[in-house]
C-alpha cells in the first residue's frame, strides 16, 4: 500500500513524498512505515506507542479514529494512508 508523507515531514524519508510498504494492518503499515523511516517515529507517536494527538491518519478517505478497528483495520495494495499533522493557529486578537 502507499503512504502519503506531508510535506513537514519528507525530510525524514529523504524527500519522498509517498512511501509503499507490505501490510495487513493500519498499524502494520505504520510499523513498516517506522522501520524504515526511524526518524518518523517521535512525529507520529507518543513514547506510549500511540498516535499523537495532532496527527490524523486517513485510510483513503476515511479518518482512522472514527472506523470501528482503528488502526487494527486490515488494508489491500491497492489502499493509502495519508497522514495529516493538524495546523495550529488561528486569529489573533486586535
């Protein structure tokens, strides 16, 4: 399957901007995904091994929190994950 790499974080995958890896899983893809591209791993996890809180990972369309196995959601060849670090900010007031 292919993942998506936003672009904060190609510096850690020597500029790719899609990375194919062989899994069953959402988190097998991960897992693969961290071998890899150690570097990943303190941007996309906690040191529990979690998700981090303003990383949201889509598994084509759908956000990986909201399907019924998370990140236990098997996944084809033909699949993507992207990943997607929320921006903070806003207004500032006058």
């Amino acid at each position: 399957m292919t993942i998506f790499i936003p672009t904060p974080l190609r510096t850690f995958t020597a500029g790719k901007d899609a990375v194919e890896v062989n899994a069953a899983t959402i988190a097998g893809a991960l897992d693969e995904l961290i071998l890899a591209y150690p570097g990943l791993r303190k941007h996309l996890f906690t040191s529990e091994g979690k998700v981090r809180a303003f990383v949201n990972i889509y598994l084509n369309d759908e956000d990986v929190r909201y399907l019924p196995a998370k990140e236990a959601t098997e996944v084809s060849p033909a699949d993507t994950l992207s990943i997607i670090p929320s921006i903070a900010g806003g207004c500032q007031p006058r």
